[in-house]
C-alpha cells in the first residue's frame, strides 16, 4: 500500500509523522485480520491509545490510494462474514422436525 502524506492535516488537525506511521503500521495489521474500519479505530484506541479520528484519516488516505485493493478487500471482508454467519448456522440443531412437512398437518411421532 502507498504511504500516507503525514504532514497533511484534515479538518484542521495535523498529526506527527510519527504517530500517522504507527497507525498506518497497526492499520496494516487489522487488515490482515479482516477488520472494518471502525473495528480498526475501536482496536488502536482500546489497545494503543490512538485517537480513532487519526485512525479513519490515515485509512481514509489508504483506501483513497488503492482503489482496487480495498475493493476487493471488501468482498473478502463480505464473504468472511457471510461464512461465519452459515457457520453460526450450521452448528444450530436442525429444526427441520419442528415443522409440519404439510401445512396444517401435525407430524406423527
């Protein structure tokens, strides 16, 4: 992915090189586990103490510059949690006896 610009300040913050590389560093990492941009921001500020409106400006600048990447990204991020979800399914017992195979008719135990 193509660097931040650290200098550049956005709704009249500036934030140090410094502190942008970080989150730009740690950014990277949340990717790499499938996170969303706001479970980013939630994470660096719980574990990192990084201000979550540095952390929406530096992926904002990142998405900006790879298009394509993070299109892509999310389909991923979209069919992980779609798998998830049919796993959280799956692993429910199947219902398909509490339902009358015709309508209106009880089933026979």
């Amino acid at each position: 992915m193509a660097a931040t610009d650290p200098k550049r300040s956005t709704e009249g913050n500036t934030y140090p090189e410094k502190q942008v590389d970080r989150a730009h560093h740690l950014i990277e990492k949340c990717i790499d586990q499938y996170m969303d941009r706001d479970e980013t921001a939630h994470r660096l500020e719980i574990q990192f103490r990084i201000n979550p409106h540095l952390t929406r400006i530096v992926w904002d600048r990142l998405e900006e510059d790879n298009q394509e990447f993070f299109q892509n990204y999310y389909t991923r991020l979209a069919l992980k949690r779609l798998i998830a979800r049919i796993n959280e399914l799956l692993e429910q017992p199947p219902r398909a006896m509490d339902f009358p195979l015709v309508p209106g008719k009880a089933l026979i135990v």
